[in-house]
C-alpha cells in the first residue's frame, strides 16, 4: 500500500507498507520527518519498529531534508538507499549536477509546492546538501553515518528490484542525473519522484521542466511510456493522479 502523508512541505513524502514492513521514500524536511513519525505511529498496526529503510528519488534538498532527523526514530538497523551516483556525491568523488529552466520550470513548481509548507519545520532542511547552485554542490553531508547508507545499484540495468514489497526502481535520469522512479507493477503504481509533477489539478501531470538534461528526461519518459502501464502516479510534488484505471502515462503533459 502507499500511504500519501498529509501536505508536509514542498515535496511529497510517502510511506509503503507491505508484509515485509515499511519503506518510506523522500524525507525532504524536518518538519517531514516529524509528520512521517506521526503518521505511521498514528496508523493501527503501523509502528517505527517496522521502518526498514529510507529512500531518496534524488539528491535535492526538499527529497533528503529530513532523511537524518527521521532515523534519530528508527531502530539502529534502518537503512538508507540512495543512488550509487548520490553516494558518489557524499564521498566527494562527484559534485552534484547542475540544472537548467529556473525561470521556466523551477519557479512556478516552487510558487506552487508553497501551498504544501504547513508550518516553519517544513522549510528546515537540517543542511544545505542537494542544492543545485554553483557555490553550493560541493555540500553533501546530509548528517547520517556512512555505514547505514546503502547503494541502489542495478549492475547497468535500467529496472531492477528494489527487495520490497514487489517495487522495481526505474532510472530515469533527465531531472536530475540520479533520479529514479519506483514501479509495483501488480498493482499499478508508479512512485515518480521529480521526473512528473502533479502541481495544476485542473491540467493534470506535467513532464519536469526543470531539468539537468531535457533531452535525458525525454528519453527516460519514452522508456517510461514503452515498458510501464501504472494506473497511479504519486508524484514528487502535487497530487496523486488516476484515470480511472488507465494508464496515466497517456495523460502526461509535455511528454
């Protein structure tokens, strides 16, 4: 199951359940993290104790915010997956990659994403690690120690599994070089990260105009649109989307 947790600051934070326990995917603010505690010690039959590992779709601050104020919760043995290229960045062999479109396409989502900032916690990011300006791609650190961060790798493959729950990770770079998606294919859903945004209820989804490489992003939805059928989006930013049991992907605008 994905449990969207309530608006909790620029981007979505979701919680997936299953048998094998719990996974939760882009803690992007302490405040996040606070109401990613809340909500699944809320939930009947959910507990911190099932928290088996933290994700991260990519390595921007409003994604990883919150991802060390989350663990000071969990059991010692919670885990965090990051790409092996944000891994990369953390041991200071790569530096964050750049993007382009801030007048385009950063500036109406983050006017946008506003509307999901509840309180001043959800715009403490706990560091300035994942922030794609010059001066500051050097910032990795993102506060948890290194034996508790694991890499996602799928030896060259562009899909493989993620060992939960039936989920597969989906690289699609174009965002930024590390993005991932995250796909359960039984039951049709499709975890985006920043490669779709939900952001204009009345327009529906939209492909990231902000992008490190707008040529990668439409070749990562080409891929997207040629392999997977979800009837479920869960984007980054805005709503979830479905259409009534339809393949969302067809619904995408500026794919």
């Amino acid at each position: 199951m994905v449990h969207c947790l309530p608006p909790c600051g620029f981007s979505r934070c979701y919680v997936l359940s299953d048998r094998e326990g719990l996974a939760v995917v882009d803690v992007g603010s302490v405040g996040a993290a606070e109401d990613a505690v809340r909500f699944i010690t809320g939930q009947p039959g959910l507990s911190m104790a099932q928290v088996r590992f933290v994700l991260a779709t990519h390595f921007h601050v409003d994604h990883i915010g919150g991802v060390a104020r989350f663990l000071e919760f969990c059991a010692p043995g919670t885990k965090v997956f990051l790409t092996t290229l944000a891994i990369q960045y953390l041991q200071g062999q790569r530096k964050l990659c750049s993007l382009k479109g801030w007048g385009t396409g950063f500036l109406s989502a983050a006017v946008a994403s506003m509307g999901y900032v509840r309180r001043l916690s959800h715009l403490n990011f706990g560091s300035l690690a994942g922030i794609p300006l010059p001066i500051l791609r050097d910032h990795c650190d993102i506060g948890v120690d290194a034996d508790r961060i694991f890499p996602l790798d799928g030896a060259g493959r562009k899909r493989y599994p993620l060992g939960f729950g039936g989920w597969d990770v989906v690289e699609t770079p174009g965002h930024t070089e590390d993005s991932i998606c995250l796909y359960q294919e039984a039951e049709g859903r499709l975890l985006t990260g920043d490669t779709i945004l939900n952001l204009d209820a009345a327009r529906g989804p939209e492909l990231n105009r902000f992008c490190w490489n707008k040529q990668e992003i439409h070749r990562s939805f080409d891929r997207l649109k040629a392999e997977l059928s979800p009837r479920v989006l869960y984007p980054g930013h805005g709503e979830a989307y479905s259409n009534n049991g339809e393949n969302v992907l067809s619904c995408v605008r500026g794919g």
